[in-house]
C-alpha cells in the first residue's frame, strides 16, 4: 500500500481538484483561447485582384496572393474574433462561394467553413490542407513569410469605388467567357 491509497487499497484522491472545463488545457503548455499567430482565409475566387476588390468591399484589411486552387486572404488585425468577422465578410461579399478560415494557434491549426456570411462546420485542418500548394502549406508551417511570396496585393490599396469597378469587370469577363 502506497501513501495514496486507503486501507482498502483504493486510490485516495481527496485533494485533487478537478476543473469543470478543460478547454483551456494545451499540449502546448498553454492556453488554447490566445490570439492566432496567423490567420487566412481560403477561397475558390480565381485571382488575387477580385479577392482584393471583395476585401476591400467588405472593409477587410488583409494581403492577398493567388494559388493554383484559389485566391487567399491573409488577414492582419488577429486579435478577439477579428479573422471569423473578416472571413464572413470575405464570404458574404463572395456569395455562393465557401471560404475557409484557417487560424494557426499555439502550433496549431483550426479551420471552419463560411458561406454567406455565416459560419458553418469546423474542419479538420489537415485535410482542408490536404493536397494545398506548398507556398500555402509553407506559409501555414511558418516555412516562409508573406514578404518571400510572389505578387502580393494590399487590400486597403483599393478604394471602394475603384474595387466595385473591378468586380464589375470581372463580372463582365465571365459571363462573356463562359
């Protein structure tokens, strides 16, 4: 018999408290509920130049970049709740089209879904990124920075008139093309 245990041989666990919420443990050795260190959001707009005109409809100040799979919004104001209100901005100006907001916390990532203007389900991170570029998956990892990526645009470098114009080109060049 261990000191631990009571004289019937039962583990004495009389002053361990346990909390009620374990939501705020992390491997990491932290606090799951801090800031993201990186925010972005996914999404199937064609290039870079109408995801910047969309952000900048919305009032979303960001960096965005082209991939091979979309265009990508990488979000710059990280604190409280501010990359799920610019990825629901980004997706209700974008109606239709689903964006995925990807947040890198602690080592990790999370990811969730919005179409509309409104959250939808979480998603695994892993295969939301499963087969992503390797300029996404090394910016993501930490690998690279947004300064080593090639043609990067601004989003508060558009006005909103000058990005109704764009989209309003854009809108014109699909319908003509498809």
């Amino acid at each position: 018999m261990t000191t631990d245990q009571t004289p019937d041989g039962t583990d004495d666990l009389s002053g361990v408290q346990i909390p009620d919420d374990l939501s705020g443990l992390s491997a990491f050795g932290g606090e799951t509920t801090s800031a993201p260190t990186l925010a972005i959001v996914l999404t199937q707009v064609a290039g870079a130049e109408p995801l910047a005109a969309a952000c900048a409809l919305a009032k979303v100040a960001g960096d965005v970049f082209a991939t091979s799979v979309g265009a990508v919004l990488v979000c710059r104001d990280l604190a409280g709740g501010a990359p799920a209100r610019d990825a629901a901005a980004v997706s209700q100006v974008v109606r239709g089209v689903p964006a995925i907001l990807v947040e890198r916390r602690e080592g990790q990532l999370t990811a969730a879904r919005f179409q509309d203007g409104a959250r939808g389900d979480d998603l695994p991170a892993g295969l939301v990124l499963d087969g992503a570029p390797s300029e996404l998956e090394d910016l993501l990892l930490g690998a690279t920075t947004l300064a080593d990526l090639p043609e990067v645009l601004a989003t508060d470098g558009i006005s909103r008139l000058k990005a109704a114009r764009l989209l309003g080109g854009f809108a014109r060049k699909m319908r003509r093309s498809s």
